[in-house]
C-alpha cells in the first residue's frame, strides 16, 4: 500500500494505490486522521483509482472519515474509475451516502 496526501481548497487529498486492507487500513486511517485534524480541515477526497483491492477494513475507513467530515460540517468525496472497486463501494451501501467523482477536479468543484 503506498499513499499520498496533499491540501487543496480546505480538501484533504488521500490518493491511494494498492490493498487496502486489514494489513494496512491502521496506519492509513492514523496518518489521514492527523494531517486532517492538524490542518482544521473540513472537506476530503479519497482518489481509489490506484486500488486493486479493498477489504472490509477499507470500506471501514472511508466511513470513519465521513462520520469524521459530517461531524465537522464538512463533505467526503470518493474518485473512482476502477470498476473492482466500484462494485465494492457499491455492494457495501458506500455509494447511497458517498458521491464518486471521475477526477479529483470534479469532486473539489461540486
């Protein structure tokens, strides 16, 4: 699993690339969750273009940062383009309360 993160217009970018999984959803989920309170930010987008593959620790995560974002009166956006990974989000309810984007831009920009 390799990550990166960036701010943007009061967004915390996380662009992840690989599993994300039981083995390494912690450490993401740690990382994500101080650079995002540390910055007073509001607003995230998690780019999952890059994915192969996401567990149920994964779609754990992404509800964290939303209940993290709502909390704060903030959005969460998802970018997706991988159709593995849209079926996940899809089969876990993800997409009911989470809209997905094609790019980043687009998702800053609603």
């Amino acid at each position: 699993m390799r990550f990166s993160m960036d701010i943007e217009k009061n967004y915390l970018i996380v662009k992840l690339e690989g599993e994300l999984d039981h083995h390494t959803s912690e450490e993401v989920r740690k990382q994500i969750d101080t650079l995002y309170y540390d910055n007073n930010l509001l607003n995230m987008v998690l780019d999952l273009r890059k994915l192969n593959f996401m567990d149920s620790s994964g779609i754990g995560l992404i509800m964290g940062r939303y209940k993290n974002c709502k909390e704060r009166g903030g959005n969460i956006a998802l970018v997706s383009t991988n159709s593995t990974i849209d079926r996940i989000l899809k089969m876990s309810g993800l997409l009911k309360i989470i809209n997905v984007y094609p790019s980043i831009e687009e998702a800053i920009n609603v």
